[in-house]
C-alpha cells in the first residue's frame, strides 16, 4: 500500500536525511548526552540529537514498562545527561526523586505528560486528563470513537497516539538548543541546522498519524481486546473502540471470573481477534480466543526502541486483525508483518 511505503521510507531514510541528505553547519554541533526511560522514547528523540551524541535509555526492551527499579548504572547516566526525556503520568514512580539526587543546574528536563498538558509543572494547577488545547494544529478534542471507556486516570502510554508525539517534537528540539547554547553557543547556520532537523522529524512523525487515519478509516468503530489497557489513546484517536482487556492490572494475572467476563465481551462485541503483547505471558489472552473462537494478534506497546517501526508494526496488526474474518487463524498467535 501507498501508505505502508511512504512510511518505511520515512522510518529507514530519517537519519540519513538528517545526517547526510542536509547541508552540515560549517561548525560541528558538540555531541550531548542525552537519557530516556522508555524504548519508544529512543526513535522520537534520538533524530533531534547532534552526530556523535549517547543516548541512554534506562529501561531495557523486552519487559514491561511499569514500575521501572533505577539501577547504578542508571544514576550514573542520569548524572552527566545533558537532556532527560520521560513519560511522567506516574509511569515512572521513582524518576523525581532519582533526578533531584542526581541534580545538574543546566540539565534539561522533558516530561512527556507536561508537554501535552495532562500534568500539571511544579507549582501548576492540576490539568485534565485529556487536555482540550491545540498543538501543533492537532485538537486533542478529535478522539474519533472510543465510547464508554473510562481511564482511571490519564492513560500513559502518550506515545502510542502520534498525534501526542508530533507536539513532543518541538518541547525536545528546544531542550537540545538550550543544552547546546549552555555548552557552547550557537551560530546562526548552526540554529539553521537544528531547525531543519526540527522540521525534517515533525514531518516524520506526523506521516504516522496520517497513515494511521487512512488506514484505519475503513475499520472505524470495530472492537478490540487488549493485553492490557495500553492502547485506549490510539483507539480513540482513530475511531477503534478498547471492549475489554486481558488484564485489568499490569502486575497480576487475571481470575477466572475476568476471564469469563473478556469471553462474553468477545462474542457481545463481535470482536474478531484478541491481541496480546510481548511483554507479557500470553496464556490467558489464548484460553480466551479458544473459547471464543477467534484470533490472537500481536500488538506490540514499546518495541525496541524504533518508533517508526513500532508504529507501521501495530498498525499491519491492527488492519489485519480487524479486517476479514479469515485474516486470523482462530488461536493461533499472530507474527505482525514487518513494514
């Protein structure tokens, strides 16, 4: 599909149009050493980084993103970073303490939730959890879909939503120009430089969000099921409706009587596949589909570290777990198609 190319051309091509396709500053921009939480957070920021920079991202991939446990290794990077970028929402408990331990007067910090507004700065009033302002030209008002699912409170997975991520671009870009200007200083070719490579990721990212309106246009108001409550802000981005998920708490396993509950949501909803994430033990999720007589799905809410390529992964999953019924095998786990 159209789509599909454009975006893996994006995903494969960004650091090399950043890196090479664009005219270099006659002075070389100082490498900064920049952390992230989160694996997701590694593909939104690293393509704002000068050449040379170290990106360090303190959760390993492969394991769940809750309640991360800081390592030494970890406050050894925090340290010396230069540029923080995290989450907030409470997805990481121990992080403003960590930080306040490891303080540094020029660090820049980046606290996804603050950026768009669905938690408040030291000494803001409290927001709304879905905050209701524009950025970037986007409404956060344009939900699409995705009644009668409440979170019991702000759903943290911000980066799942690329609309979200294209005003987190920006807030990042200029956290690397303060660092730069408090390392060294800037000229204005090297302001040059960092604004097209601003310009050049936004476009990056919104492609996403264009490709996934498209792509999921057709499949608006189909039900899905979940591993766990991680992709309400998707579904409601593009018109999806989250009918029950897997597991109701992250760090437990769910009871007999919660399955039974999914199953009758399964066959209520008309929902075709159940889609389990890597994260977790897929059991469960499988006992359900049998039950119901319908497909399992991958869907994927961290990654390796690769954005793009988690994003075009979830939304092939996505297309092909709600499109026709023989597009999954009853119980049978499904490998999500490489972009």
């Amino acid at each position: 599909m159209m789509g599909r190319a454009v975006l893996a051309c994006v995903a494969a091509g960004i650091a090399v149009g950043v890196a090479a396709g664009q005219p270099r500053p006659a002075e070389p921009l100082p490498p900064l050493d920049v952390v992230v939480t989160i694996p997701p957070l590694k593909g939104l920021v690293q393509p704002l980084l000068p050449m040379g920079s170290t990106l360090t991202v303190l959760m390993p991939p492969g394991r769940g993103e809750h309640g991360y446990e800081f390592k030494p290794a970890d406050l050894a990077a925090l340290s010396k970073a230069d540029v923080v970028v995290f989450i907030g929402l409470g997805l990481e408990p121990n992080l403003d303490a960590v930080l306040r331990k490891t303080a540094r007067p020029h660090r820049q910090e980046v606290g996804f939730g603050r950026v768009v507004g669905l938690e408040p700065a030291a000494g803001d009033a409290k927001v709304d959890d879905h905050a209701g302002h524009d950025h970037a030209g986007h409404d956060h008002d344009d939900h699409g879909g995705h009644e009668g699912h409440a979170h019991a409170g702000p759903d943290q997975h911000l980066w799942l939503d690329p609309v979200l991520c294209a005003d987190l671009v920006p807030v990042v870009a200029q956290a690397v120009v303060k660092s730069l200007e408090t390392k060294t200083g800037l000229t204005a070719l090297q302001r040059e430089e960092l604004a097209r490579t601003e310009a050049v990721h936004t476009v990056a990212v919104t492609r996403v969000d264009e490709a996934w309106r498209k792509r999921l246009a057709p499949l608006a108001g189909r039900a899905i099921v979940t591993h766990h409550d991680a992709f309400s802000r998707p579904a409601e981005r593009y018109g999806l409706r989250v009918a029950a998920v897997v597991r109701g708490s992250h760090s437990t396993e769910p009871t007999p009587g919660q399955v039974a509950e999914v199953v009758r949501a399964v066959k209520k909803e008309g929902v075709r596949t159940i889609f389990i994430e890597p994260q977790f033990d897929p059991k469960a999720a499988k006992r359900i589909a049998t039950a119901a007589g319908v497909g399992v799905g991958t869907l994927d809410p961290l990654g390796d570290g690769d954005w793009f390529k988690l994003m075009e992964a979830n939304l092939a999953a996505l297309e092909k777990g709600l499109g026709e019924p023989d597009a999954a095998q009853p119980g049978k786990a499904d490998s999500a198609r490489k972009p």
